[in-house]
C-alpha cells in the first residue's frame, strides 16, 4: 500500500471549473528539485520548462518583458545555521524562454523574496550578523539558542541597480523597536525578524513580511521608520504580503501560534490599510483542512480570482471572490534534500516532499512567447 498520505489522496490536477477558472498558466518552482520550474496549463499539463543550474532559492515568476525571474541557491555562501539552508537564496537570474542568462546578481546572504523591477532594478531581503550586544538587544525566542557562531543574523533589505550598485538600503536592528517586534516564544534566535516578503509599494515605500515576529509592515522610504504595523493579534506566521489595485494588502495568514485560537488552520486575508480591517478573507469550509505550517502564497488574478500555495504539501488552488473553489493542482513530483548540497536540514526533513514556496498565475497575454500565432 502507498505510504505517502500526500501520493495517496492524489496529484496533478484534482479539478477545475472551466467556467469559472482564470485564463492562463501557473508558474511553479519544486524545492527539492535541481532546479527545475514548470509552467503548466489549467489542464495540469506542463506546456513549458526551465531546468537552471541552481536548486531554487523559493520561488519563480514571469516578468513584464516575458523573461524568468528565478532565485537560486548561491553555490558558495556561507553555511550560518542549519535552517539558513532551507530558505536562502542569493543568486538572482532572469533568464530567457529558452533558459539563456540574460542577466544575474548575485549575494551570498541573500534568502527568501527578490524583485525584479521593470527598469533591471532588484529589491530584495538580505541578513548581516550582529556585534553581540546588538544581538542581546533582540528579545524573545529561545533562550541560548543563537547561531553556532554565537551571533544573531538580522535582516536587511537591499535595492541595487542592474550593474549591482547599492541604491537604498533598510537594517531591522536600526529601525525596529526590539519591544514591539520581539520574537514568538518558540523561535530559535538566530534570525531575527525573518522578512520572507519584500513588496515595493505604488506610493515608493517598502511592504514587509516578518514571519518570526507575526507582522506586516510597511517601511518609510525616505526615512526607513515603520509607519504602518500591522500586528500579531491579526497575523500568525505569514507570508506574501502583496498590494492589490485598490491600495489594500493581501496576506497569506499561515495560522500558527494564532492568538485566541486553539485550532490551527491558514486562511488568505485582504486588509484595508486605512483601519486595518479584513475586507476579504478565504478559508477552507472545514477549516482545518487547509494548513501550511510555513511557507504559502497568495495572488490576486485580474478577474478577481485568487490564487493560492498551501506550500509544504505542494498543493496551487485557485478560489472566486465568494469562496467558490475553481482548480485544484498537486506537485506530483517528491525528492528529499540528499544530493543538493544541504546537508544540515537532510535529518529535519528526511522524507521526499512535494513542497512549494509559492506560485504565480499569468494570462495567455503575459507569455506571447508561448503561443506566437
């Protein structure tokens, strides 16, 4: 009998509402491939694919020019604990249909989100180590539970140009109130706040997910301050913070250590940025049966739609404004960590996995190098 609960309940395409499902194709990045990235159809065939040097460093997209984003795993970057190999990242590719470099930057200490802006900009999130007195200011976590170099590795954002030249720059451990953005009781200390979003705002500021401290930020440009927070009694461990046309924000709320609740289970919320209410919110009918305990993606499709990754267990569902479930697709593909130079999380995640970061949806209109005729 097949053992793997994931295998058993079925994969590839589990349905789709041909009436009701956005037009397009879905862009998907498996963790513990090569590097491998698919796109494939709302059939769950794949139409296209990228296999890249590098194993992926999270995710993929597609950019205005047609070209591939893709962050992957910097061959040599440091080894600063054993969970920074899971999610770091640090070589940056945009990469043409047929799998040229078009172009490439690259750091070490790069981990999570990057953007490729349309003029060949990049912003992106980064980590620096911390003199040991900054890092005792940091509150919170697991007590003595430090980086084995002893250090605390806070995070920092970077904007560069396409030549690489740094053009703007933020550091947690300089604008972060340590009282306010303190740690969860049950995480390790070696990374603090762990951005796993950086979004550029239309108005020139900074939107951030800072998944250990269960907030959404947004940061001034000009000043680096933060002027909104938006705090744990509303977000558990989230990720993908993104802006919709309107100005509001769309999170994916993982759901873990969620205040005031026992059960645990991840929904997908919109967020006024005037008063902080939920004015859209998605949850699975039996609540519970929608979960990723990390990780996750959320995307606002042009016709209202929106587009989910309940990422741990490789599952892209594709959900209408009142909750209607449209498409449904699992990663049919499993490996482990052995043989990607990942030694240290190979006992932490010793099983074959299916897992995602997060996907991304995009119309026939966006790839015109996929059908030219």
């Amino acid at each position: 009998m097949e053992q793997s609960t994931l295998i058993r309940r079925g994969l590839g395409l589990r349905g789709v509402d041909p009436h009701k499902v956005s037009p397009g194709y879905t862009l998907l990045a498996h963790l513990t491939s090569p590097g491998t990235v698919k796109l494939i159809d709302n059939h769950g065939q794949e139409v296209h694919r990228w296999d890249l040097p590098y194993r992926p460093g999270r995710h993929a997209q597609i950019l205005r020019n047609g070209n591939l984003a893709y962050n992957g795993v910097h061959p040599d970057a440091p080894r600063l604990f054993p969970l920074w190999q899971k999610y770091r990242g640090g070589v940056m590719m945009e990469v043409d249909p047929q799998g040229k470099t078009v172009s490439e930057h690259r750091d070490p200490l790069a981990h999570h989100d990057q953007h490729h802006l349309d003029n060949g900009e990049l912003l992106y999130t980064t980590v620096e180590g911390l003199e040991y007195h900054k890092g005792g200011a940091v509150l919170g976590g697991i007590p003595n539970s430090e980086a084995p170099d002893g250090k605390v590795y806070a995070d920092c954002i970077k904007h560069v140009s396409p030549s690489g030249e740094l053009l703007w720059s933020w550091k947690a451990i300089e604008h972060l109130d340590p009282k306010k953005f303190a740690l969860q009781p049950h995480y390790p200390r070696e990374h603090w706040p762990l951005i796993n979003s950086v979004y550029p705002l239309k108005d020139g500021n900074i939107l951030a997910s800072l998944r250990s401290v269960s907030a959404v930020i947004i940061i001034s440009r000009e000043t680096g301050e933060v002027i909104w927070h938006l705090d744990s009694t509303v977000v558990a461990q989230q990720h993908c913070a993104s802006e919709l046309e309107d100005g509001s924000i769309l999170i994916f709320d993982n759901g873990t250590f969620r205040h005031h609740e026992s059960a645990t289970y991840s929904r997908v919320i919109q967020v006024s940025r005037e008063d902080k209410s939920i004015v859209w919110e998605y949850k699975d009918p039996h609540p519970m049966t929608f979960f990723t305990p990390f990780m996750g993606g959320a995307q606002r499709l042009p016709g209202g739609n929106t587009l989910v990754t309940e990422a741990a267990f490789g599952r892209i569902f594709e959900v209408t404004q009142n909750g209607a479930l449209v498409w449904e697709y699992i990663n049919p593909d499993f490996a482990d960590y052995s043989g990607l130079d990942a030694k240290e999380i190979e006992g932490y995640f010793p099983y074959p996995a299916n897992a995602l970061f997060r996907a991304y949806k995009y119309t026939p209109e966006q790839i015109p190098w996929l059908h030219p005729n």
